[in-house]
C-alpha cells in the first residue's frame, strides 16, 4: 500500500473518538500519546457488582446518555459505551467485552470493559478485566521502538473445556506494530491471567495489523484465528488447541479476505472479523467489517465449508480476490422520525444456546456520532443458508408466527445499497445512510399502486414480486419499533440479487 494509505489506516485510533465527544462538549484535548500506565500482569480480582434496583423500562434506553458520561456513573452505563464488543453465553447470563473506549474518554485506565446480561436488552457494568495494559504485549512493542496505545481493543471472548480465553488487542504508535495476546480465567469475571502471545505484526514487509481476534473450533476440535485490519487484508492462522497459541510459534497465517481499490487508493478499511461455524448450514461464516467506523462501517459476511477457506461471497467468487464482497447485511439506515444509526459494525455473533443466533455490534447516533451505544439484532438463514439481521434491535420480542391477516397495510422498506468511497476517516465523511421508503401491501396481493408487483406470504417467509424481476424473499418476525417506541411487524432477508431488504410495518 503507499505510504499515505498505511499512514491513515491505522483502523481504531481511540484519541479521534475521544478528541470527537469533547469537542462536542465543548473541552479540548491533543491526540498526542500519553505515557502508558505501567503494566500490571497480576491477575486481578473482579469487583462485586451490585446491579441497579431501580425497576427496568425499556424506553428509557436512548440514544445519547449526556448525563451519564462520567465514570462515576458505569454502574448505570448498561448498553452505553460498547465498541468491538464480544458477546457469549455463560449459563443464564451473556458476558460482553469491548474496547476501552468511552465518551468523552472518561475511563480512568486501560482494562476490557465487561457487561453482563440475562436478556440481551438489560445489560450491568462489571467492570474491566485487567488493570492496566497487558505486559507481554507491551514488552513486544517497545522492543520495537514504539509506545503503546493507552487502551486495550477489540477482545474476542470464548470458552475451551472449564477455561475461559479472552484475547485481546494492543496497538502502537508505530503504524502496524501491534499484538493480540491471550488472558485466561476459571470465570468469566476473572481474575485473569498472561499466557502469551499469539500473533504480532511489524510495520516492514507484506502482512496485515495483528488487532482484531477471532476464532471458531471445529467439529474436529481444530482452532483457527482469524484477525487484522487494513493493510494487506485480513489473515487467519491455525492455533493450538491446549494453549490458545499459534500452533506453531511464529506463524501469521495467510490472506483470507481483501478489499477493492479504485485506482491505487483502497475502497476503505477492512477489519472486525467474527467467524463462526453454523452446525445446521455445515457452513462456517465470517463476518467483516467494512469502512471508517463513525461513519460509513458496515457488515458483510461469506461463507466455505472449510475453517481456512477460500471463503466465498454472494457471487460465489473467493473474498482473496482484490474486490469488494458482498453481502451486506447491517449498513448506516434511516427509518422515518429518526436520523440515523452510523458506525454499525465490528460484529460479534452468537448463540442463546437453543440455535437462535444474534448479531452484536456497536451503533452511533446521528444527532452525536461520538457516543457509542451497543446493538443486539437476530439473525435469520436463508433457505439457500445465508444470514440476514433484523432491521430492529432484539427487544424481547414475541416468537410467534405473524399471522396473515397482519402482513396487509403500510410498510417502511430499506434496500441496503451501497456506495464506493476510497479512502479512510478523511475521505468517508458521510455515514451513506439507507433510508426508508413507503411500501404498500395491498389485501389483495398487489404492492404499492399495483403495475405487477405483487406479494404472496407463506409465514415466516414474504415474497415481494417486482415487475422489474427483481424478487425480495424477507423473512417476517414480529419485533420493536425502536424510532416510536411501540411494538411492531419486520421483515429482513435478501433478494435474487444479493442485495439486503429491510421493512418495518408502520
């Protein structure tokens, strides 16, 4: 990549999150680094966390949360201040561990923030896994003449046997030197504990940045990482499954997903890799993150029947082809009455352990695009076996099939389209939103003022029929209207042209 690409994408620079939210504030701040805290590799004992108990409202959730920046207020932070999270289930609760970033950078200190939830929509602060920066990986960056970054990112959390692994990423102010390391613990609270790290990267030479882990298991019981951001693509590596560690010592693995460029400038960043295995489909699934991630960041996901690969999009092409792949499943919309939700991906999917899967990520408002508010959204596969995330955050929402008689009547709809912005944080300024657009289901089979279109609904699937012979096959759910606060019908699926459908009834 030329130099002036490498220098802008160093992907997550919390600083201009941080330097954004006071700004909009009205402080001020230098995004020059600080020194780094001294590393602190004894484990630490979790805090006791006493939930809140005040009774729950669901509408109390919003979309800014002036009044609770400070730190003093975590215990009340719930779904606020979540970037890259990383979500499991552990017996009745979900764990969430994001990147150390908040609001007006109110954190006092490096550590993994760690949420915790028995429903997905009322989440308790616990607290931070470490206090301070990992030393491994902090011994690795300035052995290579460089400073730390002051905040930990994107952790990548699972469970092997009766271990809990928490990796982790540790970037510099030297361009691609970084480090993913890996914690362990006997509790998803901790305390944790340094067993090494797994993969570093250097500025020189070909390769990606070693930020942003994930990994699936096999039903074999191999172990493969995927991870990077920018540069060359991203990279997957095989581990060691005892260890958690590259199964052999030194290995950065091979490209297994690049994007496009128009001309010699890259179509924008990608990184946030999630992959997965889906037992039902047999296919394993890795989800990307596309973009700056305050503006224009959005989700894609491809699919192999192979741990390592080749991964392939919609088209059936393999994503180490120097293009952009679709689909995209999540992307910056805009129902009517709102402005709009940016920044939404780095995705983390999981299960609730009965085969429901969810998509997590994190989604910035319009009206302040400094704040960071987490997201949780089902998913739903395709009968050809692709996923498709709900257009609505999960909100406890009745299971039940939408019955017939309901799906006639008035309809917003989003088509996920998408336009190509080379560059990074200067260049992509606009979110891009999808916005909504009026639909009508008419009660007898017609859409909109009729001209062909037509409609047809076998629960849960809706078929919309274009004249133009584009056909939409949405998958209906009943769900939460989060822009007016009331319950509601959705739909989310693909058409024949790989592109994502959104509706939401009005």
């Amino acid at each position: 990549m030329p130099f002036n690409n490498m220098k802008i994408a160093q992907p997550k620079n919390i600083c201009i999150t941080a330097l954004a939210a006071l700004l909009l504030m009205g402080g001020a701040t230098s995004c020059g680094k600080k020194d780094s805290p001294a590393p602190n590799p004894t484990p630490v004992d979790p805090p006791v966390v006493t939930p809140p108990t005040t009774s729950f409202d669901i509408n109390a959730i919003t979309d800014t949360y002036p009044n609770l920046v400070s730190f003093e207020n975590r215990y009340n932070w719930g779904p606020y201040n979540t970037h890259d999270p990383s979500i499991l289930k552990v017996g009745d609760w979900y764990y969430c561990y994001s990147t150390d970033a908040s609001y007006g950078n109110t954190l006092p200190g490096p550590g993994i923030m760690v949420r915790k939830s028995k429903d997905l929509v009322q989440w308790s602060y616990v607290g931070q896994a470490l206090n301070g920066l990992p030393a491994q990986a902090v011994q690795y960056i300035r052995g290579m003449n460089a400073a730390p970054n002051t905040g930990i990112w994107a952790p990548y959390i699972m469970k092997v046997g009766n271990e809990y692994r928490l990796y982790y990423s540790l970037a510099s102010t030297g361009f691609r030197v970084s480090a993913i390391g890996l914690l362990t613990a006997s509790n998803p609270e901790g305390p944790w504990t340094e067993r090494g790290l797994v993969v570093q990267s250097a500025t020189d030479g070909p390769g990606t940045n070693a930020i942003d882990p994930t990994v699936t298991v096999t039903p074999s019981g191999e172990h493969w990482m995927v991870y990077g951001s920018a540069w060359d693509g991203l990279f997957e590596v095989k581990l060691d499954p005892a260890t958690g560690l590259a199964a052999s010592s030194g290995d950065k693995g091979s490209l297994v997903v690049r994007r496009g460029k128009t001309g010699n400038t890259y179509n924008g960043n990608l990184e946030g890799p999630e992959i997965i295995y889906n037992p039902t489909t047999q296919y394993y699934y890795l989800f990307v993150a596309y973009d700056w991630l305050s503006t224009k960041y959005n989700t894609r996901v491809y699919r192999s029947r192979n741990a390592n690969g080749p991964f392939l999009d919609w088209n059936g092409v393999d994503v180490t082809t120097q293009s952009d792949h679709g689909p995209m499943i999540v992307a910056p919309y805009k129902f009517s009455g709102h402005a709009g939700w940016a920044g939404v991906s780095h995705p983390s999917v999981f299960t609730d352990g009965n085969g429901q899967f969810f998509i997590g990520h994190q989604g910035r408002p319009e009206v302040n695009r400094a704040y960071m508010v987490l997201h949780v959204r089902k998913l739903f596969w395709t009968a050809d076996g692709w996923p498709v995330a709900s257009p609505e955050r999960y909100a406890l929402e009745d299971n039940a099939a939408v019955a017939q008689a309901d799906i006639a009547g008035s309809w917003e709809q989003i088509y996920l389209n998408y336009n190509v912005v080379p560059g990074y944080e200067n260049e992509q300024l606009s979110p891009d939103y999808q916005s909504a657009v009026d639909l009508t289901l008419n009660a007898d089979g017609s859409l909109n003022s009729g001209g062909g279109n037509t409609w047809s609904y076998t629960a849960p699937w809706l078929e919309l029929r274009w004249s133009n012979g584009t056909t939409d096959k949405v998958y209906v759910q009943k769900g939460r209207d989060w822009e007016n606060k009331k319950n509601t019908i959705v739909f989310t699926g693909l058409n024949n042209n790989g592109r994502a459908v959104w509706g939401k009834k009005k």
